[in-house]
C-alpha cells in the first residue's frame, strides 16, 4: 500500500464516522506517524508504507473515529506558531484565544520599562508562553506569571514553557488568592459557559475538555466577578485587564466592571465577527 492509499482510507473512515474535518484530520494523523509535512509527503505518496506505520495509523483513526480530539491523539495544538502538550487535563487552546495574545502583545509594546503580566487560568500555558515569546523576540523586557487552579494543568503549562524556552513563573493559585504584586497587564480566558449549557455542547468539547476549564458557573460570568472585584489590587496605574469572553456575554461583562469602577471598557469582536474580548482600563 502507498502513502496516498492509505491516507484514502483514512479519509474514508473519518467520513464514515462523521468527522466534520476528515480530510484535514486523516492528513495531519498521517503527518504525525510519518513525520511528513505536505511538501515531503507529495514526494512520498507514490511509495510503500512501512507495516508498522500503517498500523500505527489505522490506530490514530481509530481513536478519531470514536471522536477523541486529534489533539489528544497527537498531543500537541499549535497556538501563535508554537506547538504545546496537551492531555485532557487542559483545555485545548483555541483558535480565537490567539487574538487575545495578540491584544496582550500590542498592548505591551506601549508599556514603559518592564513590562508585568499576568495570565489567570492559564491551563496549558498558550497565552502566557506565547506573550512571553513574542515581546521576548521584539527585546521588550518582561516578566510573566501564570496561575491555575490545577496542579495537573501547571505540570503541563510547565512542560510547555520549557519546551518552547520561556520563563513564566508558575503559581498555584485560586484566582487571585496566592497572587502578590502588581501587573500591568492582567490577561485571562477564564471558564464562562453556564453550566448546564455544558451539557449540550458537542461531546468532543463537553466530555475530552476538563469541566473546570470550561464551566463558569450558573450564569457562566463567575470569573469575570472575582475579576471586576480583585483585579485593582493587582493592577498598576494604567493597568489593562485583557479578558476572553462568550459571544453573548459583552454587555454583562461590561456591567459587571463598569458596576464596580471600571470606566473605559471595551467589548472587541473576533475575526468571525462575535464578541469575544473584553477591553478594561484601570480607572
Ligand atoms: N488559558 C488557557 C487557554 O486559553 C486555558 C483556559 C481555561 O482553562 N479556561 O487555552
């Protein structure tokens, strides 16, 4: 059998089993047992496939056909150009998370002298480890913390920023409860789906990603209030909170901070035109 066969087949059962991106998904399983990107596999379709690589997919397309993410087959998501671990103790990062990165990372080329973050939530490590990267390659001097609730989430939030060299300081921590000092920029994609909309989200979500990382409470706008009501202890004059939120959420969220203080808050949209961001500038 050929390269190209095989990932035929691989098509072929995704679609079978309803995947939604089987031709992308069969491509990039048959990327992760061959280590070819697309230009190497071209000069390689037309060639036998070694037995025990043949069957080290058919394996992966199993798992994706019992609809495990690819990311949890593979176990990394690419985020902002970097590549991190994931398991099914961190949520996988998002797509639209990486234009909250970018805010963060534009916000922080205007900060005079060190520039002091904070990411709450940080789960797998993306926002903090690619902000970091990111004003670390433009010579913008920076310090950067991290928190989460779980230990199993920080194990791998550690892993990622080794992995791609960048130094955050992890802290253990119940939102703001172990964190000390004061940050310029405050950055968070906290859980905000009401719980029991958990329930009908679509099981690759609701049963592969960790309930904790997704569940924001009854109203799902939990964080944003411990948020709203902690954030300027934390914060330094001219500060910015820079938060991910639902879709439907801008005029709550914005109640929430305007209610206790906050007056320049901005809703942004992301590139499918949702509201996804939250803009907050310390009074
Ligand atoms: N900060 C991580 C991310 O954006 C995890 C967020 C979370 O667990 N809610 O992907």
């Amino acid at each position: 059998m050929t390269w190209r066969e095989l990932l035929n087949e691989g098509k072929t059962s995704l679609k079978a089993a309803g995947i939604s991106d089987h031709d992308t998904d069969a491509f990039l399983l048959l990327s992760y047992v061959s280590g070819y990107d697309r230009g190497r596999y071209m000069l390689h379709e037309r060639e036998h496939v070694p037995d025990d690589r043949a069957d080290a997919f058919r394996v992966c397309i199993e798992k994706r056909e019992s609809h495990i993410p690819l990311q949890h087959i593979t176990g990394v998501q690419n985020f902002y150009g970097y590549d991190f671990l994931v398991t099914p103790d961190v949520l996988i990062p998002r797509q639209e998370t990486e234009e909250l990165a970018e805010l963060a990372i534009s916000f922080a080329l205007n900060i005079s002298g060190v520039c002091n973050i904070l990411d709450l939530c940080t789960g797998s490590g993306c926002i903090a480890v690619t902000v970091k990267k990111e004003l670390d390659k433009r010579h913008i001097c920076s310090y950067a913390a991290a928190s989460d609730i779980s230990d199993k989430a920080l194990f791998i939030a550690g892993k990622n920023a080794e992995k791609n060299k960048a130094r955050i300081t992890f802290i253990k921590s119940d939102m703001f409860e172990n964190i000390d000092g004061r940050f310029d920029i405050i950055i968070s994609n906290p859980p905000y789906i009401p719980t029991d909309d958990i329930y009908g989200l679509d099981p690759e979500v609701k049963d592969c990603d960790p309930w904790e990382a997704l569940d924001g409470g009854q109203d799902g706008l939990l964080y944003y209030r411990i948020i709203a009501e902690e954030a300027k202890a934390h914060l330094n004059d001219h500060g910015l909170i820079l938060l991910e939120i639902g879709y439907d959420q801008g005029s709550r969220v914005a109640e929430i901070f305007s209610n206790k203080g906050f007056p320049d808050i901005s809703i942004r949209k992301d590139i499918s035109g949702n509201d996804r961001f939250a803009v907050i500038k310390m009074p």
